[in-house]
C-alpha cells in the first residue's frame, strides 16, 4: 500500500510540470489547468475549484468556445462528486452553450458525457443513456479511448440496475477493452470492477455456479493488485476502498470462517483506504462488518464499541443517509438486548424509529427535489424547444428577407447595369465621332506636315549638293595653293643647288690652288682650307636633309610655324622632322653630328616655343600634327 500513498502524486506534478513552462499557450495552459483541477479535486476540492474557475477567466476571451466548455464540464463534474446537483446542472448547461461556438468532437463528447452522469445521478437512467450514446457518437474516431472506456462503465451499471444482465456484459466488456487500449489505470481499474459487479449479479441468481463466484473475486483481486502497482497514476482512489469491502464481503457471505483472515486482510484494506479517502460510509461498513464477528464470537461490548464507532463515523459526515444510520441503531439496539441491557436497547430503537422517519423524510425531500428537477429540466427542454422553433422561424423569415433582399440587389443590378451598358454604348459612339474627326485632322495634318517635310528634304538636298559643290570647290583651292607650294620650293630647293654646284666649281678651283700653295707652309691658307671642306660637310647635309625631307609635306612646317609663332629656327625645324620620322635621340644625334645632351637640350628649347605643358609630349604632340595633316 505504499505506492497508494502517493494519492495520484505522479500524475499531478507532471501536469504541474508543464504548466510551469513559459512557451505554453493560453490555449494548452486552461486544458491542462482543468486536467489537474481533475485530477486532484477528489481530494483537495476548494483547490481544484479555484483552478478551473481561474481556467474559465482564460477562457473567455478566446474566440473558440471548446475551452470554456470544457472548463465548464470539469466544474461541473467537481460539483457532482460532492453531489451538489443543481451547481452541476448549472455549468453544464453553460459548457453545452458554448459548443455551438466549437467544432471540437472531443469536447463535445466529454460535455454530453458529464450530462450523462448527471442524469444518472438525478435517477434518470433512460436520459442518461440518451446523453451517453450521443457523446460515443461525438467521439468516434477522435482516439479517446479512456472518455469512451468511462462511458461504458456507466451504461454497464445502468443494464445492471435493470438486471438487463447481457447488456451489461456487452458494456463491460467493451469498457475493459478500451480502458486496455488506453493504458490509463483508472479505467482499467473501473473496468475490472465492472466485470466483477456482472459476475457476482450473475451468481446471485444461481448460487451453485461456483466459477461465476471465481471470477467475480478474480477481477476484484486484479483491480486491488493495479492499484497496489499502479496507485501513484491513479487519480479515483476511492475505488480501492469499495472494491476491497465487496472483496471481503464475497469471502464473508460465501466462503464462511475458514477464510476469516482473508475477509480481514481486505478489511484492513478497506479501512486505511477509506480513511485517507474520506469515505465515512466505506469505513462505518467496515466497522459494521467487525462487529458481525465480535457478536459470532460472543464479545457484545466489542460489537458495540466497533457500531458506535461505525455510527459516529458517519455522524462526521453530513452527506450521511438517515437510513444508513437507522441500521446502525438498529444493531446497536440488538447488541444491548443480547447483553440484557433492555433500557439502552430501548434508547437504541428510539432513535432508530427517529433515524428511520428522518430518512423517509429526506427520501421524500429528495422526491421532491427530483421531482422538481425534473420538472425544471422538462421547462427548459420546453423552452430551447420553443427557441429552436423560434429560431427555426427566424431563420426562414431571415432567408425570405435576404432572398427578398437579394432579388431587389438583383433588380436594381439588372437595371444599373442596362443603363450603364446604354450610357457606355452611347458615350462609345460619341468617342468613335470625336475620333473620326479627330483621326480627319490628324490626317490633314500629317498631310500639311508631309508636304512640309519634302519641301524641307528638297531644300536639304539642294544645300547638300551646294555645300558638296563648295566643298569640291575648296578641295580644288587647296590643291591648287599646295601645288604651288611645291613648285615654289621645287624651284627654290633647284636654285640652291645651282648655287651650290657653281660653288662647288668655285671651291675646287680655289681649294687646288691653295694645294700647290700650301707647300709654302701658310696658316691663313691651311684655315682657309678647312673652311672649304667644313663647307663640303654642310652641303652633304643639306644633300642628306633633302633626301630626308623629300617626302615631308609643306603644310606641316606651315602647321608647326603657327604653333610656334615663327619662332622655330632652320635647326629647330630639321630636329622637329627627324622627330616625324620617328627617330631616336641618338639617331638625330648621329645625323646632327653633336652630342645626345645637346638633342636633348634642343627638345626642351622647342618645347617651350611651342607652349606645351611640362606633362605634354613633343614626340606625341608632333606626330600628331603629322597625323592631322594626313587627314
């Protein structure tokens, strides 16, 4: 018994566990909430109660109304094990208003189960099972085994109730199936019990069939050894106390006092369970069947100490039946009259006659009360009848409205429609107009504009061919002012020549005399004869600059003259030619016959009579020059 002790520990912290992670959803957090307030509420009620209403606060601002029915349904569910009826019958009928704003089969069908065990426990058992099949209806194939295995189990006990015997064999064994399937401890403990309750119905009628007895103690025994092995999981604790009473009566009434020790050790059971489960009943019937053998073994004072124990127990507890009570009075007025002690049995009876007339009293309230339930229940169905043939009516005024609606929509966007086709046919044609002569205009503008357009081309045509003419024409200037150029230097560079050649005679002459003189040893003659052939050199040089120049246009010098604003030197000129021709430094160099540093010197001198930048080349600027004279 010390896995029971846990009372459902287990599965409590767990459900503790995931409300205590922060990525849960508001959602997730009112189902788990109301799991838990499930879960512990057989024992710690307030707490359990407190939890589900503050699940309800979340669940009203949730546009989907599964949440707030179900945290209805498990209210209501708390309040019907401490049997308060009518607050029962209050949330669930506020849990199935909120399923027409839900689609959740799941939550619908554990609302309906719950009304179901309302029914049941008013003592309406045809409308109990009216309410079970249609939440076994809801919930198929939604995979909730362990709702449809619970549901089961009450409508084994209501064919029990009706001695329909298989009928509830059918229910429970469905119920052990499903409970199996499952796997949850509570369900298959139920549906042990369920078994055991058919068994021992059925052995009752026919006391020789010893293996219906067997198998009644048989499923008795496995759900006590599941809730040994499986109790920290559990959450209806209760059970164990009840099954472990039935267990030691079947021993007591069938088995007689050879299995006295067996009827004690599931007393025992019954008693430490029922204790810590708060079930004053299941104790003062322990304590009454311990008195059924201090009276067979003749201890009177026993016997009476074990009932009024029994007594003041269920004096402890105000939901205690009057009747219960009068029994036990009556047993304690027997037990005094077995010990002699007429006046405490007289005493005894006295307040079982008060006992007994108290419970027909409380049954008759208790009619009363159902009667009047009833009665309310049956106003109510009356009236969502009549809302539901009101609605119905006002559905079908509100579908003639709306069709009555839509067809004048209709007629007014039949007519809006024919006018604006009309109005869009006669604004198309009064476009197609306004285009046509639009299009007339365009046309005769094109028309003026084309015409325009070739008087223009024709006056471009003729300028073209003037501009040709006159282009022809300077083309022709040009040439002419060039040919004469050349002419002008032909017969220039001719001339020097002639002069040239005439000196030449002129020197040789003179240059033979000074030979034959020069024996005579005179220095005037001796320079005057290095004069001569320093003046053959320069005319080697002129030859070799006319060879060179022989294909320079004049126009460059012209070009280069103006840039240099008749600046440039002859030498000046001749070094910028070699530069056309493409040679190195050192080839002017060799041509000039002076030294590289001196070409470069001369450059530098050029450069600056040209104007050009320190950045500039006079290599590049000339050939370009050179280049543009081509063009």
């Amino acid at each position: 018994m010390s896995v029971s002790a846990v009372y459902g520990q287990v599965q409590a912290d767990s459900l503790r566990q995931v409300l205590s992670r922060a990525d849960l959803t508001q959602e997730e957090r009112i189902m788990t909430m109301g799991k838990l307030a499930y879960t512990t509420g057989e024992r710690f009620r307030r707490e359990a109660v407190a939890l589900v209403k503050q699940a309800l606060r979340l669940s009203y601002g949730l546009k989907d109304g599964q949440y707030s029915a179900f945290s209805h349904a498990m209210l209501g569910s708390l309040y019907m094990r401490v049997d308060s009826v009518s607050m029962a019958r209050e949330e669930l009928d506020s849990a199935r208003w909120y399923l027409s704003r839900t689609e959740n089969r799941t939550v619908k069908g554990v609302v309906y189960y719950m009304g179901g065990s309302l029914f049941d426990k008013e003592g309406k058992p045809h409308e109990a099972l009216k309410s079970f099949f249609q939440a076994l209806r809801l919930l198929d194939g939604q995979q909730s085994p362990g709702y449809e295995s619970a549901i089961y189990y009450q409508i084994s006990n209501i064919y029990a109730d009706w001695q329909e015997w298989k009928s509830q064999q059918r229910y429970a064994l469905l119920c052990m199936q499903l409970a199996k399937v499952s796997g949850d401890p509570d369900h298959i403990c139920s549906s042990y019990q369920s078994m055991a309750n058919y068994y021992e119905r059925i052995f009752r009628r026919d006391t020789t069939r010893h293996e219906l007895l067997d198998s009644a103690l048989y499923f008795n025994r496995q759900a006590i050894r599941l809730y040994q092995d499986e109790g920290g999981r559990m959450v209806h604790h209760s059970m164990m106390a009840v099954l472990a009473l039935n267990t030691a009566g079947l021993y007591a009434r069938y088995f007689h006092r050879p299995y006295k020790d067996t009827v004690m050790k599931y007393l025992d059971i019954a008693l430490e369970t029922g204790r810590r489960t708060y079930q004053q009943q299941v104790v003062a019937s322990v304590y009454g069947m311990l008195s059924d053998y201090a009276i067979a073994d003749h201890r009177y004072d026993e016997a009476e100490r074990l009932l009024m124990m029994g007594f003041m127990t269920l004096k402890e507890d105000i939901s205690s039946s009057p009747l219960v009570m009068a029994q036990f009075m009556r047993s304690l007025s027997a037990v005094a009259e077995m010990k002699g002690e007429l006046p405490a049995s007289l005493r005894y009876l006295k307040q079982f006659t008060e006992f007994y007339k108290d419970a027909f009293d409380a049954e008759k309230v208790v009619s009363a009360k159902r009667l009047e339930a009833q009665f309310e229940t049956e106003r109510k169905e009356r009236e969502l009848v009549l809302l539901e043939q009101r609605a119905s009516f006002n559905k079908k005024l509100n579908f003639f409205y709306i069709s009555l609606a839509v067809a004048s929509l209709l007629a007014l966007l039949f007519l809006f429609l024919s006018y604006h086709f009309r109005l869009k046919s006669t604004m198309q044609q009064q476009r197609l107009l306004a285009k046509e002569k639009e299009d007339a205009a365009l046309q005769a503008r094109l028309k003026t504009e084309e015409n325009k357009r070739l008087e223009l081309e024709k006056q471009e045509v003729t300028l073209q061919a003037k501009l040709k003419e006159e282009e022809a024409m300077r083309l022709q200037a040009e040439q002419q002012l060039l040919q004469e150029r050349q002419e002008r230097l032909q017969k220039d560079l001719l001339a020097g020549a002639l002069q040239v050649e005439q000196k030449n005679e002129l020197l040789q002459s003179l240059q033979k005399k000074i030979t034959e003189e020069t024996s005579h040893g005179s220095p005037v003659l001796r320079q005057l004869n290095n004069i001569i052939n320093q003046d053959r050199r320069l005319d080697e040089d002129f030859d070799n600059l006319k060879s060179d120049l022989k294909d320079i246009h004049p126009e460059f010098f012209v070009r280069l003259q103006e840039k240099a604003v008749d600046n440039l030197t002859r030498l000046d000129m001749r070094h910028c030619a070699y530069i056309l021709m493409g040679l190195s430094v050192k080839e002017i160099a060799q041509r000039m016959s002076v030294e590289p540093k001196s070409i470069r010197m001369a450059r530098y001198r050029i450069k600056q009579k040209l104007a050009l930048q320190k950045d500039e080349s006079l290599d590049q600027f000339i050939l370009s020059l050179g280049e543009s004279r081509r063009l």
